[in-house]
C-alpha cells in the first residue's frame, strides 16, 4: 500500500478550503483517509500564520513510514522545515518555442553578430 501526503478538498463552492491527509493513493482525492495531518486555506494572505497549519510530529512520523508528499504539500514541507524543499530547475518544454520560432530567433541573433 502505498501512502501519499496530499491534500482534500474541503469548503464551499469558490470558497475553498483543503485538509492535509495521509491515505492511501488508490483512495479518491475527497474520499477515506487514514489521519489528518493538517489544513490550507488559500484564501488568506499567504504570510497569515494560519493559512498553513501543520501537526509536524505526525507528518514526520508518516514521512518515515515511507508516505510521499504530493508537489503542493512537498513545497509546504520544504518552507516548514519538515522536508527538503523542491527544485525546479527545468522549463515546461509547452512553453518553449517552437521548431520554427528558433530558427527565426537564431537566425536574428546571426543577424545582430554580424
């Protein structure tokens, strides 16, 4: 079984509001879980103390039981310190342009060195 760290959506409609779970990765995104292990709430300020909420001794505890965090809650252990931080180093390849806009954009920097 393998265990994930990620959130639940909880909240009314345009009011959102997660729970930070640990279940199962089979499980649905809203469906059973195994403990709750923290909240989010996007829609404070993102330097408000409880927009964030974390109960660090559980989430360690799962981290050493093998749980993987999700992308979102990876970041969210990195700036509580619970976690290393991610890195992403690379660019989405949808946003780089494509085959024939390089060859244009070599093509004027050929331009300007000559």
């Amino acid at each position: 079984m393998s265990l994930k760290i990620r959130l639940a959506r909880a909240g009314a409609k345009k009011r959102p509001y997660y729970h930070i779970v640990v279940a199962d990765s089979r499980s649905p995104r809203d469906g059973r879980f195994i403990e709750r292990v923290g909240s989010y709430n996007p829609m404070l300020p993102s330097d408000h103390a409880d927009r964030v909420r974390l109960v660090a001794e559980r989430i360690t505890h799962w981290l050493s039981n093998g749980a993987q965090p999700t992308d979102r809650v990876a970041r969210f252990l990195g700036n509580a310190g619970l976690a290393p931080k991610p890195t992403w180093n690379e660019q989405p390849k949808k946003s780089a342009p494509k085959k024939r806009a390089q060859e244009r954009a070599a093509a004027a920097a050929e331009a300007a060195a000559a």
